[in-house]
C-alpha cells in the first residue's frame, strides 16, 4: 500500500496539465468609443503578437491644423498592431490565468482612416503610435483591452503632422 500512494505522489505532476506561455490565435469583434470592427490575433513568435483589424469608425475632420473626431460620419478604417508580452512567465508562476492573450505588453500601431475631408479634398489619415497596455478578460471570451502611449499623426500635407497622446479602451469578443 506505501508503495502504491508513493508512485501516485511521484507520478502526480505527470498527471497535472501546465499552461502553455505561447500566445494564440483568435479571431473576433471589437468595439470603441469611436467604432467597431473584426480582428485577427496571430502569434509570431511566443511573446509578439500581430493584430490586424478592419472596421467603421468615426471620421477625423482636418482643417486650420487641428484635428477633430466627427462622431456622425463613419469612414472604414484598417489598423495593424505589434504587441510584446512582458509578464507571462511572472502571471504563471503566480498561478494566474493566461487564456486569451491576457498580460501586459508594449506595442506599436499603424492606423489609416480612408476618405477623410480636409480643406484640400479628401485623403487617408494615419495615426503611428508607441504604447504601453493591459489585456484582460472581463467575463468568459469578453476581453478588455486599454492603452497609453505616444502618437504621430499625419496625413500626405506635413502641415498637418503632429505628435499626441493615445490613449485607448476596447472591448473585444473572441469568436475563435
């Protein structure tokens, strides 16, 4: 009988499942204050993560150097996201969940809103940003998602260049 209960209590962590650090793929819907869209996460290598994302969001408006949101005219939107998780390895060791890519990390975006008006006629806006972010999970496949960080925007006219603050909150739904 000893020896029975010592071969169980040696075989124990054979039988017990380890979480994976890698992060995954998903696919999914996301929602802002300034609009909505679908997204892929896919990994590139464990820690970095490239998100692609397309939707309707509402129009930048450029005129006398400043930048405006106008919340009543929706133009589409693409926006592609490098991410680097940081605290995996920390969030495991201290037995908490890493499903749905949650963690803190570093990132850089790329965002283009099409067809926006300007004094000059309508072009492609983009928005470059360095950012810090936590990805968490609100209730099950209901992530949240919210960063800060530090942005160029600019348009094809330098006149309108300028660095800004980002900052970001969203709502994501992981349908794969």
């Amino acid at each position: 009988m000893k020896k029975i209960i010592l071969m169980l209590i040696v075989s124990f962590p054979l039988f017990t499942k380890a979480q994976d650090i890698a992060v995954k793929r998903q696919i999914g819907i996301d929602a802002t204050m300034l609009g909505v869209g679908a997204f892929i996460e896919q990994p590139i290598s464990t820690n970095i993560l490239a998100e692609i994302s397309a939707g309707v969001g509402s129009s930048v408006l450029k005129n006398l150097g400043s930048i405006n949101y106008v919340f009543d005219d929706f133009r589409p939107y693409t926006r592609i996201e490098l991410k680097r998780f940081y605290n995996r390895d920390n969030r495991i060791r201290k037995n908490k969940n890493i499903l749905f890519n949650k963690g803190n990390y570093i990132g850089f975006q790329n965002k283009l809103y099409y067809g926006i008006k300007a004094d000059e006629g309508t072009h492609t806006f983009m928005i470059n940003e360095l950012h810090w972010g936590v990805q968490t999970e609100l209730h099950n496949r209901l992530l949240l998602n919210f960063h800060i960080g530090l942005g160029y925007a600019s348009t094809k006219y330098s006149l309108y260049s300028s660095f800004l603050p980002t900052i970001g909150l969203k709502i994501k739904y992981v349908i794969f």
